[in-house]
C-alpha cells in the first residue's frame, strides 16, 4: 500500500514538473518571439519640406527629380538601419543627402537672407537620451546636420551658432566650404522676385515669392526607429527666403523643429518657422502623447490640424513613433515625404492625397 502512495506521489511530483518545464518552454518561445518582432521592427521616415506645393506648378520632370531624390535619402537610412546600424546615424546621413542637392532648402540649395547670403540652421535629437545639438546661422558648413551631432556629441552645449559655431567646427575638424557653395539660381531669382515685391507693394518685410507664392520650400528632417527600439530626429534648412536681422527660425529649436523621446515619438517640423516656435510643435505631439495618451496620428493631427493654424501658421511634419507606426501630416498645399517600414514598403508623396 505505502509502495502504492509514494508511486502515486512520485508520478503528481513528476507530472508537476513537466508541466512546469512546458509552461518554461512556452515563456521562452514567446519572449523570444517578441525580442525579435522587437529587433524586427524598424522605420523611416522623411521630408523636403511643406508649402504651396501644387500639381500644376511642376513640370513631369522637376516632379521625377523629387521623387527620386527623396528615395535616394530614404534608401540611405533604411539601409543602415536593416543592418542594425543606431536611429541617429540613419537620421543624418539620411539628410546629408538631401542636404547634397540644390532641389532642397538645406546645404547646397538653401534659400537668401535678404543681405543675399545664406545662413543654415540644423539640430538633432537622440531619444533614448533626450540628448541634442544644434546650430544656428552657419554660413560655411556644408552639412549643418553633421554640425548639429558634434554639438551633442563633442561639446557640453546643445546649441551654437554663427561664427562661434563655425570655431568649433573648425576645432572638430570639419572642412569650412566657402560661401559661395550655397548659390544656386533658383534661390537667388527667388529672393529677387520677393525684393522687387516689397518694392512694387512698398511693404517693409515680405517673405512671399510672388512666383512660387511661398518662401519656405525644402527644409528637410527624418525621424527614425532603430532595431533597438531607440528613436531619433533631426532637421536641417536655409530657413526663409528674404529672412533678415540673423532670424532663426524653429528647425534649431529643439521641441519645435525637432524632437525625439524613446517613450513617445520622434518628430521633425517643416513650416513657417515663428508658429512652429510659439506652437512648440514637435514637443507638443511627444507630449499629447505622454500626458494625454494619444496615439501619434491624433497628437500630429491635433497640433498640425488645429493649434498651428489658429495661431496663423502652416506647414507639417514627419513622425514614427516607438512602435514603428508613422504619420506625415500637414495642412499645406503639398509637402515632399517618404516612408518606409521593416518590410521595405516605400512610400512618397508630394501633394495631398
Ligand atoms: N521651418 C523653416 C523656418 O522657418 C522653414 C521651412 O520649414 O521650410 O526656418
């Protein structure tokens, strides 16, 4: 009988056990699953910037350039981050591209200060340390966003600018281009256009090239997810056409132009930079999203949709936020975009859909 009990005892011991070590495998097998769903789960996503950007305007030609472009820069970022390479890294070398083409307001075709001279703002902003750089007013760096990561990376500050900035990057070893670099044509028959505006309309400050009926085209930004779930943001520009008195506008400003935070979201701006200053734009979605839980789409809509607006502002943004979803929202005519996700799905646009 006592032989009986204990096999009896021996075998509930044994089936316990068993149990257990299933149950063990099961937690396994799906922790393991979520790691790489996790390590799986990246995104992209850019801008050239926003603004009365209208199908009739653009010749089939100009359009292709664009598209192309834009492809171009997201293939870079994507790249990196399929090879597991960090959010920061594919956020600026993303936008060097497009810094690299006169078709944008960064780098190479960044728009005239009324003097007729250019002056570039760039920042960056890494989410997992809430760390930033950013420069304002440079005249002789050739990619400002790259500026803007030394700043975070290489100095105690978050922000430089002008010639200051220009001594730093200097001291970082960064080659200074001279400024006739940033001439391109387009931009300066623009800032003559605007001039000649003001002159006929005898106002004192204009910024709206009467041809284009803009003059904040091409500011570029790119936020992105990394496959360890770290995202990060970044923009670069040559600001408004005709801008004067050294103004800055919202793409330097960290929680305006750009703003990154690994529990929310990461988001670059594109518009007309004082709204997007007073608007706090890019840390207002972060934070429609920490305090008020909204998802990433109702926080960009929220901002972009009604508070810039009924300030008197426009323009829009790009955001991804921690779980890869994306928006691009604006509320201007057109804003030149792209996207892409793990799978390799492309996306761009340029006009309202
Ligand atoms: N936000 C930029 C600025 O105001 C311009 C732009 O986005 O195109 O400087």
């Amino acid at each position: 009988m006592m032989i009986r009990i204990l096999t009896f005892i021996c075998l509930i011991l044994i089936s316990i056990g068993c149990k257990n070590e299933e149950k063990k495998a099961i937690e396994a097998t799906n922790s393991s699953e979520i790691r790489t769903e996790r390590a799986d789960n990246f995104g992209i996503v850019i801008h050239g910037g926003a603004g009365t950007i209208l199908k009739e305007n653009m010749s089939d030609s100009l359009e292709l350039a664009y598209k192309s472009k834009l492809e171009e820069a997201i293939r870079v970022g994507h790249e990196i981050l399929k090879n597991g390479g960090t959010a920061m890294e594919a956020v600026t070398k993303t936008i060097n591209v497009m810094e690299d083409s006169p078709l944008f307001n960064a780098g190479k075709g960044a728009v005239f200060t009324h003097e007729e001279t250019n002056e570039l703002d760039a920042s960056v902003m890494d989410g997992a340390t809430l760390n930033a750089g950013a420069v304002a007013g440079v005249t002789q760096i050739k990619n400002p966003i790259d500026l803007a990561l030394s700043v975070m990376n290489d100095s105690p500050h978050v922000m430089l600018s002008g010639k200051g900035a220009e001594l730093f990057a200097k001291e970082q070893g960064f080659v200074l281009v001279d400024p006739s670099y940033f001439y391109t044509q387009n931009r300066f028959n623009s800032l003559q256009r605007i001039k000649m505006a003001e002159q006929e309309k005898e106002t004192k400050v204009s910024f709206a090239d009467p041809f284009i009926k803009d003059s904040k085209f091409g500011t570029v930004g790119c936020a992105a997810l990394d496959k360890n779930g770290n995202l990060a943001a970044g923009t670069s520009t040559g600001g408004m056409t005709n801008k004067r008195w050294n103004r800055i506008g919202d793409a330097p400003i960290i929680g305006a132009g750009t703003y990154a935070n690994n529990a929310t979201c990461a988001v670059s701006s594109t518009g007309w930079g004082e709204y997007f200053i007073r608007a706090m734009v890019a840390h207002d979605i972060s934070a429609l999203m920490e305090y008020k839980g909204l998802s990433l789409a109702e926080a960009a809509k929220e901002v972009i949709q009604k508070k810039v607006p009924q300030l008197g502002g426009d323009g829009g943004v790009v955001a991804i936020d921690k779980n890869g979803n994306v928006t691009m929202e604006f509320n201007t005519a057109g804003m030149y975009r792209a996207h892409m996700n793990a799978k390799g799905d492309l996306k761009i646009g340029i006009y309202k859909e």
